[in-house]
C-alpha cells in the first residue's frame, strides 16, 4: 500500500507513480491501491509534502516500521565497521563475518577498509593451498580480505595456513610455513585477516580451532529488514532513475522473491535497476519485470547447482539453528521459515534438526 499525505493528492500521484488505479479521500491518509501484475503483495510507503522547487513537489519516504528495520540494518552495518577497524588498528589478528548472500557484507567491509591509510587486498575467488599461501607471502603487512572462506575451509593445508597467519599477537610478526617435498618455505606475517563466508566455520578440530582464534560475528538479517533496506536504497534513486522508478522495481523484486520463496539480497535490487534502465532506455524489447523474474529464477537454480550435496546440508543445518533461536516458541514459523530460506518442506526440516541433535551441536532445546 502506497499512501499520501497531503493535499492535492491525486495531482501529486499521477506525477509521482504509474499504475494508480483507486484513490479514496476520507481525511488524513489517504491509500492508493496499485495494478499488481505478478502476484505483488501489499508494501507500506509514505508520499510527504515537501518544499520543492514550484512549492507544491512531495517526496516518497518509509513508514515508521521501514524506518525502524532501516536502523536495524544500519547498526548491523556499523558493526562490522568496527570489527574491520578492530583488524586496520591492529588489536585483531582475524575477524570472521557470516551472514546471507547479498547481505552488504562485502560492500561494508570494503568500505570501511577504503577510509583508512592502511594496504589491503581483497581475493574473492578460490584458491589453492599453495595460492593461499603465496597471497598472504606476497601481501605481508597487508590486511588481506578473503571473500570465500568455505572453499578455503574445506581443505586442511589451507587451514593450517590460516591458523599460523592468526595465531599470535597482532602487533607482532607470526611465522608462515608451506613445506612439501621439494619445498619448505617460511616467512613472517605482520598483516591481518578478514574472512567472509555465507555460513560458519565447520565443526572438525581445525576449523573450531581458527574459529577459537577468530573474532566471530553473525551479519544474519530476515527479509523484512532486508526488504525495508531495499526500499530505503530505492527512494535514493539509482543512475538518473527517479525515486518512484527505483521504488516500483524494488516492490517487485520484493515480492516476486517472496512469491518464488527465494531469499531477498541487494544484488537482486541493483541487478533489477540495471533490467529497468536497459528496458526504459530502449535497449530491451523484453518487459522489464520479465527480465527481472527470469535473472532471480536462474540465480537460484545457479546457487543450488554450485553446492555439493554435503554443503547443502550443512546450509540447511545452519538455517534451522537460526529459525530455532529466532523463533524459540513457535514452530510452525520455524518451518515457514526454514521453508522459504531452503525450498524444502517440514520433512527436511526435522530431519537437519535431528541430525543437530544426534551431532550433539545443538546446545539447548530447539
């Protein structure tokens, strides 16, 4: 729902937004209801007046409950800067951050690394071992940002690799070997770590033992602060779009993720912005809600295809210990939960939970 606060409501719709099929004026807010073509669910904005140019312009902004989940993400946000900036002054040697795909993880966190006077280099992609070890050689006093750690995770040598660039204090040099039988190469490592991973470390010793020298945090937002912090990105317009253009893409992406029980990340907005800009600028014959949907369709049978059945698993464990905390007392959103953030069913989620429980890692009652 789109509401407008003012006064010559109806002018200031038709020159804000399209698709306007309903306005009902009974004093104070007045709703207007849009054409939904795809299955659009119900959104909550606010069209305030504001001082424009001519004196009579309005201003899209969020409700209250948007500005909240808003505040939220922004916290979130602040705190990982101050775990990136606990590894820019040296009082860490490591910080791990999980969190969901498209989350703003990365953007954070290279953000807050490009205010700072300090040399630091981001690998996003896997890596070997061998190339492991040669990055953080090549990179000494850097603070190196890894941007894949659960391929790196999986690999014992690369671990170990980890473990010794970690372990010590971080003011002083730690020393680094790689030795095969040909080789036996070390050096000192003075520069810091940032790991980032959709899901935590893993639960064998050499994992829980960089977790133990990690600082750890959890960057986990639901979909409604997701989608409050899409809407707040929208009204800020995008490329020479309006704010009403970057708010109707972004309800949509809202809601067909919502109707394809798909997770909600800021990827799927700016992609979307980039389908609507091609689409406005003649570049595309395709309607842009079609070019839209088809992208978040292939995105997700992509995501799926890229994990070995093992690493579903584990996801899929890692998302019922979250809906269980979140939730504690209410199974049946658990389920829903665990549901949209998965594709499975409730047999699939009580199976992950029984594992947890058999796996003995679970420390409370879900």
């Amino acid at each position: 729902m789109i509401e407008l606060i003012g006064s010559s409501l109806l002018e200031a719709a038709c020159a804000c937004l399209s698709g306007v099929s309903s306005l009902t004026s009974q004093g104070g807010p007045t709703p207007i209801q849009f054409e939904r073509s795809s299955n659009m669910l119900t959104h909550d904005t606010v069209l305030n007046p504001s001082a424009g140019a001519n004196g009579n312009g309005f201003e899209l902004s969020l409700t209250l409950t948007d500005k909240s989940l808003v505040q939220r993400f922004e916290q979130q946000r602040t705190l990982i800067a101050d775990r990136v900036r606990s590894i820019v002054y040296s009082y860490a040697t490591c910080v791990y951050i999980t969190g969901r795909t498209g989350s703003g993880k990365s953007f954070t966190v290279q953000e807050e690394l490009s205010k700072h006077e300090v040399p630091w280099f981001c690998h996003n992609a896997r890596i070997s071992p061998m190339g492991l070890f040669e990055l953080i050689r090549e990179h000494p006093e850097h603070v190196v940002l890894l941007d894949d750690v659960p391929s790196i995770a999986r690999d014992k040598s690369a671990l170990q690799i980890l473990l010794a660039a970690v372990d010590g204090d971080p003011q002083k040099p730690r020393r680094v070997s790689y030795k095969t039988l040909d080789k036996d190469i070390r050096f000192d490592f003075l520069g810091r770590l940032i790991l980032l991973g959709n899901v935590p470390l893993g639960h064998d010793p050499l994992a829980q033992a960089l977790a133990g020298r990690a600082t750890l945090l959890d960057h986990e937002v639901d979909d409604a602060v997701m989608g409050a912090y899409c809407k707040h990105l929208a009204l800020q317009g995008f490329k020479g779009l309006s704010a009403a253009e970057c708010l109707e893409v972004a309800l949509f992406v809202i809601d067909e993720t919502r109707a394809s029980d798909l997770r909600l990340h800021l990827r799927h907005l700016f992609k979307g912005l980039e389908d609507y800009r091609q689409w406005k600028d003649g570049h595309a014959v395709t309607p842009w809600r079609v070019l839209i949907r088809t992208n978040l369709h292939e995105s997700a049978r992509e995501h799926v295809a890229q994990l070995s059945k093992a690493e579903e698993i584990e996801s899929q464990r890692d998302v019922v210990r979250r809906v269980c905390k979140q939730f504690p007392n209410d199974g049946k959103r658990q389920q829903r939960e665990f549901s949209t953030q998965t594709g499975y069913g409730k047999s699939v989620f009580f199976e992950r939970k029984r594992e947890l429980k058999q796996l003995g890692r679970v420390t409370r009652k879900i």
